[in-house]
C-alpha cells in the first residue's frame, strides 16, 4: 500500500449504485434527488440510511417528513436522473419536467417511480448530523421491484465533470464509455 490524497482514495469506490431519495413538501408535491450514499443498517428491522448534505432542497423535505422513498432507478431513467441531479426540486418540478412517473405507495404518502430496478418506502426513524450532512435513517415498510429484470445505472468516477455519461450501465463501463 501506498500513502494517497483523499481524492484518489476516494476515487476508487466507483462505481456505486446510484439512487434517487424521493421526498415530499408539505402539500404533498414530491422531489427526486440522485444520492450514491444509501445505505443498509439494520436487519432488524430492516433500515436504509441516506446522507444528504444541508444545502440540498431534499435536505429539508427530509427535516420536515417522517417518510421517504429510496429508488433505485433503471438505465432507461438515466437522463431523468441527470436532470434531477442539475436541478433543484425549489425551482422545477422535477416529475413534471422528466419523464419519471408517480405509483402509488403501499404504506407512505410519498410515491415510488415508476419503471425503477427496486423501490423501498421507508419510515424515518432516526437522524445524525455528520459534518456538512444529515444521515436520515429509515425503516423499510414495503418494498417493490420491477416486473421485468431492468438494467442498473451506476455513477462513476468523475461523474461530476463528465455530465450525462457520468451515470452509465455495467455494460457502458465495460466498453469504457
């Protein structure tokens, strides 16, 4: 092993599985934010964890909500989930300006996406400030897959600067798009 920057360090957790945290303001209109810090952390009961940083618009929704959906989205929402990721649900809504669609949750009030890999509604159930982020823990309540087995869509490294093709299948990868 050699002694590196943090950055580098860093760089080589990619790719991870991306996910959009959906959360919902007080008149029920919902937000979908792209997140790569989700979580499981507990088996008993079953608990997802996402962090999200203070000045995100999510940030607050998460504050003020006891739910949340995590989804993890297919290839074929890949450019919806880079528009959610430029965009801040304040100033769009961002279901009415991709083409994300709602489902109807089984426990939360906050709807799934449509045509996502998997879906979990959780229940907050705890929060922890660490840094510049909020840790929000959730128990999962109902979870949902797709009817057919959908393609995943992972961030790599640099995603930042590369725009769209910084969210790319596994097959994408492998072909060193």
């Amino acid at each position: 092993m050699r002694k590196t920057n943090l950055e580098e360090a860093i760089g080589r957790k990619y790719p991870e599985w991306v996910t959009l945290v959906v959360a919902a303001d007080e008149s029920g209109r919902p937000n979908a934010m792209p997140a790569g810090w989700v979580t499981f952390t507990s088996i008993d009961p079953v608990m997802l964890a996402v962090s999200v940083g203070f000045e995100r618009y999510t940030h607050g929704l998460l504050k003020q909500s006891d739910e949340f959906v995590v989804t993890y989205p297919s290839a074929e929402q890949k450019e919806d989930v880079y528009y959610c990721g430029n965009h801040s649900g304040a100033d769009v809504d961002k279901f009415s300006e991709t083409s994300l669609k709602k489902e109807e949750p089984a426990r939360v009030s906050v709807p799934l996406v449509q045509n996502s890999v998997v879906c979990f509604e959780c229940e907050k159930r705890g929060e922890l400030v660490t840094g510049d982020h909020t840790i929000f823990a959730g128990e999962i309540v109902a979870a949902h897959v797709a009817e057919e087995d959908l393609e995943k869509i992972y961030t790599v490294k640099g995603w930042h600067e590369k725009g769209y093709a910084g969210f790319q299948t596994i097959e994408e990868m492998a072909r060193g798009r």
